[in-house]
C-alpha cells in the first residue's frame, strides 16, 4: 500500500490522458526491493512533502528485502539519503492538474504531484542509522505512507545532486 493521490474527482481544469493512450508504448519491469515503515497514513494527516514530513520530527525506517541487504553496504557513510518508491494507489489517468493552491493547470510535469503516468515518488531523508544485516535504513523523516514498496535507495550527494542556482517559479 503506498501514497494515495488524494482526491479522485476532477477539478475544474484538470485534464485526463485518452483512452488508452499508453497502448503499443514501451514497458519496462521494476523490482520492488523493500517497504516504507512510517507513521504517515492514508488520509488527509499524511504530510505533502519531505519538508512537511521533517517538521513533525517522526522518523521513519526503509525496510530492505533479504536478496537486497548487501547493497546496503557503505550507505552508512553518507548523511543522506534518495529514496525512490512506487506510489502505487496514485492516480495515473492525468495530464495536467488545477491544485488547490492555484487556479491555474499544469502539466504533471511540472508538479511534484503524485498524480502522473508512472508515480514514481523521490524524497530526500537524513540517515539515522543503517542496519545492512537486518536490512533497516533508520532515517529522519519521510512524506511516504506507511507501506509504500521501495524502487531504489541512492546516496545524496551533494555534489552532484544540488543545483544552488535551479529556477523554480
């Protein structure tokens, strides 16, 4: 069970992809490699983003399958890190969006909206502690519901991952 999208009435504006507009298009598998352990639950309470998430001071744990704990290994050495999960009770039916906030539509590509083709979700958590043998990622905060299934788990890097000069409107 992972992030639900919220309401599932359209609002004035949104738009919704054609029928069958994913027919003949390519697919590719993805592995589920673990579970999202939070207090964060289905409902209105559950925080809208990473930021919301770290304020409320609730840690959170990323649970690793068996076959994927080895791949742990090192995590421990970074501060933080990026975790991608399959927001998997997420609307995929939209194109573009009018969010409560705004009058105006946007492309789910220009949105953070778990409302999308593929909802991939990616949230960025300080590491609290690793367990690689128990397959456990304690980590500060996370705007996951409880049971979201883990794609992937990266080291943030600062380096490379942060643009100090990125335009956001």
């Amino acid at each position: 069970m992972g992030q639900v999208a919220g309401d599932q009435d359209d609002r004035p504006g949104d738009v919704r992809l054609p029928a069958g507009a994913d027919a003949g298009r390519r697919t590719v598998t993805l592995t589920v490699i673990g579970v999202v352990r939070s207090a964060n639950r289905r409902d209105e309470t559950a925080p809208k983003n990473p930021t919301e998430a770290r304020s409320r001071g609730e840690p959170a744990d990323l649970l690793v399958d068996e076959p994927y704990r080895p791949g742990l290994v090192g995590l421990e050495d970074y501060s933080h890190l990026i975790v991608l999960a399959w927001l998997d009770a997420a609307r995929r039916d939209l194109i573009q969006i009018t969010r409560p906030s705004s009058p105006k539509p946007r492309g789910v590509f220009a949105l953070r909206s778990p409302v999308r083709p593929n909802p991939i979700a990616l949230s960025v958590a300080r590491i609290l502690a690793v367990d690689a043998v128990a397959g456990r990622v304690r980590i500060d905060a996370i705007d996951l519901i409880d049971g979201t299934p883990i794609l992937d788990i990266k080291p943030y890097r600062p380096g490379i991952d942060a643009i100090p000069d990125a335009v956001v409107p």
